[in-house]
C-alpha cells in the first residue's frame, strides 16, 4: 500500500507519512486534480455497509496559510530541476480530497490534508476513521462481550487523534482475553490465582500456551509495547503504532471467533448424527 493510502485510510487524525521529491509521482497521483488518474481507495462504505472501492472525485486545493516558508536563492549552477520545482509546486497547501463509492456516486468519503515542506498530515476526515472502522469490528461482540466497549473506545480515540488513551483501552483487552482464559482452564493448571497474578505478563501468556491463539503466544511481547506507550511514549509514537496494534488484536480474535464458530458446528453436526442415528435404527 502507498504511503498516502496508508494514510488516508488506516491513519487517525494528525497522523502523517514523511515526503521528499523521490515521492513526486505518488504526489501527483492523489493531489493533482486530475479526474484521470488511476486514484482508487480500498474502503468501507458506511452506507453500503461493506468494502467498496472508492474512485477519486474531486480536489479542492487551498494555499495554506501560517506555515514558514524559506525561499532560497540559487544560481544557475545550483538550479532546482523541473521534479524538484514540480514537488515543490505542491508543498504548503491544504488539499481536501473527495472519493466516491464505485457502486454509487452519492455515497463520499472526504480527506482534509495539510502540506507542509516533508509531510503531509491529516486534519479532517469525513466519515470519520471510528465510522469506517467500527463496523467492521462489530463481528467480534460475540467474543469480547462487555468488553467489546474497550475496542471501540479504543478505535474512537485513535479516530480522534489520541493515542496514548487508546492505547490503555488495547492494554486491557489483552488483559482480559488472558485472565479470562485463566478462568475458563485454570482447573487444569497447576498454578493458584494468587500466583498466577504475581507472574510478569509474558509469563502468563507462556503458561496458558496450550489454551490462547498461537499469534498471542508467538508475539506476547505485544504487551509490552503497549504497556511502554501508556507510561513513556508520545501521542504520535501511540498513533503511529495504534494500526499494527489494532491489526494484531484482530488476529487474536479472529483465531477465538474461529474457534467459536467450529464448536458450534462440531454441536449441530453431533446433534444432527446422534438424531439420526437413533431415528435409523427404529
């Protein structure tokens, strides 16, 4: 994925991706108002109430003001190249973005960017990144329950520009998913509660290997990076982290929602043999 996609679409509210004149092309590809460019976005649609290619629509360009600038004067030897000037043509701007859904026009999605002289951020969005996302995360109520509440804080902060809250609201999740494995197996454990509670954190996801996701147990240092964002990173180093975090969460609970969903049918097929069985021998 390119980094202004990336942007646009998995990244929050005052996040933003670095930019030099190697990255003119791309540049070119999402904020020239060119209606021909092949600017596609991969996308929820929230009226469509599923995954749909958006088309690039329109771009509004603004000269964006309160932002230094430094002009340098140059001779003829150190002239700047045309991609360089080119690049340049498109710094200190606000560009406001329009896609429309491909299924259909009157559904849009709108990015508000600001570019300054090496990034460019992301100031407004419509429909927000929680009205993107938090559809899409709604299939995991069934595994989460009441927790379920902690995911979508925690995508509603992101949203928001807030990273290190919405990362205490991912610490607890993973809390959650491990105590709550203890509880279901901790018969089966030779390990009291009261010692259990004393282990460090990966240590806990080790002795409960046999019961949680494989992708929990291969990265269960994931807790400890989330863990060093809540007490000693930066808002961006948080928002900067958040989509890989989330990504990793969602791994976990596809694994459980897999898992779920196999006993049930191993319970419908059981019942439906058992059923059958007995009706065949009458």
């Amino acid at each position: 994925m390119e980094k202004i996609e990336e942007l646009l679409v998995n990244k929050g509210l005052y996040d933003s991706v670095d930019i030099t004149v190697d990255d003119l092309a791309e540049l070119e590809k999402y904020l020239s108002k060119n209606e021909y460019t092949d600017n596609t976005l991969d996308c929820f649609c929230v009226h469509c109430e599923t995954n749909r290619v958006f088309k690039y629509a329109d771009s509004e360009v603004h000269d964006s003001i309160n932002m230094m600038r430094i002009e340098f004067y140059h001779d003829v030897k150190t002239r700047k190249s045309k991609k360089e000037d080119t690049f340049n043509s498109y710094l200190y701007r606000r560009y406001v973005l329009t896609y429309h859904c491909a299924r259909n026009k009157e559904h849009s999605i709108l990015f508000d960017l600001i570019v300054s002289d090496n990034k460019i951020i992301k100031v407004g969005q419509y429909p927000s990144v929680a009205d993107l996302v938090i559809p899409e995360i709604a299939k995991y109520k069934s595994i989460l329950g009441k927790q379920y509440s902690e995911f979508y804080k925690a995508v509603g902060l992101f949203a928001h520009g807030i990273g290190i809250g919405s990362f205490v609201y991912l610490r607890r999740i993973i809390e959650n998913l491990v105590y709550d494995k203890y509880s279901q197996v901790v018969d089966e454990l030779a390990i009291s509660k009261k010692d259990f509670d004393y282990l460090k954190f990966d240590i806990k996801i080790e002795t409960l290997k046999d019961y949680l996701p494989k992708v929990l147990v291969t990265n269960k240092n994931v807790y400890g990076i989330v863990s060093k964002g809540v007490h000693e990173l930066s808002e961006e180093e948080c928002r900067k982290m958040f989509p890989y975090i989330k990504a990793g969460i969602e791994l976990i609970l596809d694994d459980l929602l897999a898992e779920k969903e196999r006993k049930e049918k191993e319970k419908v097929f059981e019942k439906f043999v058992a059923q059958k069985t007995g009706e065949l021998k009458q």
